[in-house]
C-alpha cells in the first residue's frame, strides 16, 4: 500500500511525500522582476510547512514577456542572486524547489507594455486581453526554445531541483496547442504533433541545457474545454503527453481549461467544499498515468487528505498538487501529517486574487 507521507524520487530528486505544492502566481516579485524580500518569506513558510516539492510561480524567459505584474525574471544572470535565494528558503525546510518557466504571449494582463513583444503562433486577438500578437517566425520559434534553455539552465545553476515547463492554461506554448490561436499553415500547425512541435523542441533544449540527471517537469492541460474544433480535446493531449514520455519528461502535472475557453470554468473551481467536487481531474488524470512510465501529478481541488489517499492506491497517479490551501494554510501538509482528517480552512472562493500580493481573506488584517 502506498502513503502520501512516504519518500519517493522522480529522476533522483528524493521527495519526502507526496505532496506537490502547485505553481501559484504571487505577484510579490519587484517591477523588474528581481526576488523581493517578501517573496522569499512566502517561500521560507512554504518549505518549512512540510511539502514534498514546492514549485514556484512562473517566471518570465524573455525579456519582452511578461503575462503580469509582479513575476519573477529568468531570463538573464542578473537573477541568479535573488534566485538562489530562493530556492534555498525553500530547501532548508526539507522541501525540494522547482522554478516554473514560462511565456506568455498574447495572454498578458500586465498594464504598461511599454517594450513588450506579444508573439503568438498566429496573429489572432486574444479573447480576454484583445491583443492581437505578430505569428512568430522560425527564428522566433528558435529564440523561444533556446530562452527555455538558458532559464533552465540559470535554475539549476541557482541551486533548483528541477524546473516545471508551462504548457497549459492558455499561455504561449499552451496556445500552439489550441487550434483557434493556432492556425499555421506550416509544420508548427495543422496535426496535433506540428502543433505540439515547439513543445517537444523547448523540453528537447531544456534537456540538453540542464543533462539526463536534472528532473524537468511539464504542466499541461488535458483539455482546453473549449467549443469543437477550438480547443486542445482529451484525445490530442494524451498523443502530446504520451510523445513527451517517450523523450524522457520526468513528472507531468495535469491541468485543464484556459481564460479563453469562455466555459465560465477555470483550473481552480469555486464551490468544492463537497467530496465528489473535489479532486476534479483525476478521470481524465487517471487515463493519462497508465499511459506513461513518467509520474503523474493530479492537481485540482485535492482538499480531503483520505480521498487523495484513496486514490493513490486505486490509480496510477503518485503525486498530488495542492495550491489554494497552502496560500491559507502553508503548513497544511504538516497538519494533515499530525491528523489525517484535519479539514483545510481554504473555502475555495478565490478571493486570494483580488488582492496584491495574493491572500487569502482570512489572513488579512
């Protein structure tokens, strides 16, 4: 039988359980991106609050790219200081430190573009933000995955334990997924695999950058919940996830839904407080961990710790993301360790955004 609160290893990184704490956009970085002093007492209280693996919120590749205000930079050796920092308040609670690298493209909320670039795979106004990007060229394409590289590469120099790629919830590389922002007419379009091409290129630098030892890890929805012929369908993402382990991912943590899918449903869903709402992808979730040799994270509104045990012994899904409630409850895994029936104060109403940097209401004074 296996237990959440048991020592694993995804391509040697020893976790000490289960428990994943998933990427969670803080808005707490400086406007140049730099690590803030407050950043890091947020990631000091993550470490110390008993997660296997933390995995921070995304940070920028390029320069010109910045989805929102108050992110984290890794595009340059500048960071490298703030960054070390920052994966060790992370360690020295006994949690391992992932950096999430990302770009977001034409789905940015930053307020002053002054200097931004918004590349897209073609240039199709974005639903939510009405930005219509520049179809990124060859060359681009290029610059992106060698970004990638680079970051990964600055994140294991600064002391991470693995870095997370982005590819899901609408971003630039979720974006080349998604058929009606994705509309080339050459091998980055068309099929599900030319269109998955820039992703299999970016873990293929990624992995070339940082060697066959260091853990990548890739966040990837298994479906964009869009109307037909618009959206990434569960089918088309399994073929993604399941070429991706064949070239040697380590974890993939499984998502679904972007802001453009006009569902009115999103990756973190209010109103989950009974059992049967809660741990809402891991059907979908399930399917995809008996397909690959690679680990598999459910995230999703895991809220009740004998579910989530539940399920790790009557599936193959062996890790389990947990966001919202450590925003609420940084030390929430060290409760439930002392009492496996300890209900999570996170009500999931998603307040925690309306603020700056993210709260959760019932920390606020």
């Amino acid at each position: 039988m296996k237990e959440i609160f048991e020592s694993t290893q995804i391509n040697g990184m020893v976790l000490k359980n289960r428990i994943v704490r998933s990427a969670l956009w803080m808005k707490m970085a400086n406007s140049d991106g730099l690590v803030a002093e407050n950043l890091i007492k947020t990631y000091e209280a993550l470490g110390n609050g008993g997660s296997g693996l933390v995995i921070t919120g995304y940070a920028t590749v390029l320069e010109n790219d910045r989805p929102n205000n108050g992110m984290i930079g890794s595009y340059s050796d500048i960071f490298l200081e703030g960054l070390s920092r920052l994966s060790s308040a992370i360690q020295k609670g006994g949690a391992k430190a992932a950096l999430q690298l990302a770009v977001g493209g034409s789905q940015s909320h930053i307020s002053d573009r002054t200097g931004l670039d918004f590349i897209g795979p073609s240039a199709i106004e974005n639903r939510v933000t009405r930005i219509t990007p520049r179809e990124m060229s060859h060359e681009d394409i290029k610059h992106v995955a060698k970004s990638f590289g680079n970051a990964a590469y600055r994140a294991k120099q600064a002391g991470f334990d693995a870095v997370q790629l982005h590819a899901a919830h609408g971003y630039l590389l979720s974006q080349f997924l998604t058929p009606y922002y994705n509309r080339r007419s050459d091998e980055y379009g068309g099929a599900i695999h030319n269109r998955a091409r820039i992703i299999y290129e970016v873990y293929k630098e990624v992995r070339t950058r940082v060697g066959a030892e260091y853990p990548i890890l890739v966040k990837i929805n298994h479906d964009d919940f869009m109307d037909e012929g618009e959206g990434l369908t569960f089918d088309e993402a399994l073929q993604v996830i399941e070429h991706l382990d064949s070239l040697g991912v380590d974890a993939f943590e499984v998502s679904g839904t972007n802001e453009s899918s006009g569902k009115g449903i999103g990756p973190a869903r209010k109103r989950i407080s009974k059992l049967e709402n809660q741990s809402y992808y891991k059907n979908a979730t399930s399917i995809i961990a008996d397909r690959v040799k690679a680990p598999v994270i459910l995230m999703g509104g895991n809220r009740n710790l004998p579910l989530v045990q539940e399920i790790l012994n009557s599936s193959n899904i062996e890790y389990f993301s947990i966001s919202r409630p450590l925003l609420s409850e940084p030390d929430l895994p060290l409760k439930w360790k002392g009492n496996s029936s300890y209900m999570p104060r996170c009500i999931s109403c998603n307040k925690c955004s309306e603020t700056t940097p993210n709260s959760c209401f019932m920390n606020r004074r």
